[in-house]
C-alpha cells in the first residue's frame, strides 16, 4: 500500500488530494473534482504492518 499526494494538473486548480493506493497504476484511475487528471507530489510506502512484523522476528529470536 502506498500513502500518495497528489496535486491536480491544472494550475488555476492546484487542488491537493491524498489517496491510498494498493499498487501506483490505480493513480491512473483517480482524477480531481474539475475533470483534469491528478499528479503524484510525494509517494510514501505505508508501512503499517512493520511493527506486527518485527515483534514476530523477536518471538522467533526469545523461543
Ligand atoms: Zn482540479
């Protein structure tokens, strides 16, 4: 999953909007209220499951 802004093509609009996406090509789906497509600003890996992860590698490491 991954945590985007995006901003809108349009620079009379510049309308900022934040989605999260499963994989980047579902970007292509999204568009901005005004109709014009929506560009990627920042693209953050969501990174959610990491601290389920590493408390599994410590009961690993403990047994
Ligand atoms: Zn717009």
């Amino acid at each position: 999953m991954f945590l985007v802004t995006l901003i809108c093509s349009d620079e009379a609009c510049a309308e900022e909007a934040e989605a999260v996406v499963r994989d980047l090509g579902e970007l292509e789906r999204l568009a901005c209220a005004c109709g014009c497509t929506l560009q990627a600003l920042e693209v953050d890996a969501w990174v959610a499951a990491a601290p389920v992860a590493r408390r599994g590698a410590l009961a690993l490491v403990a047994a």
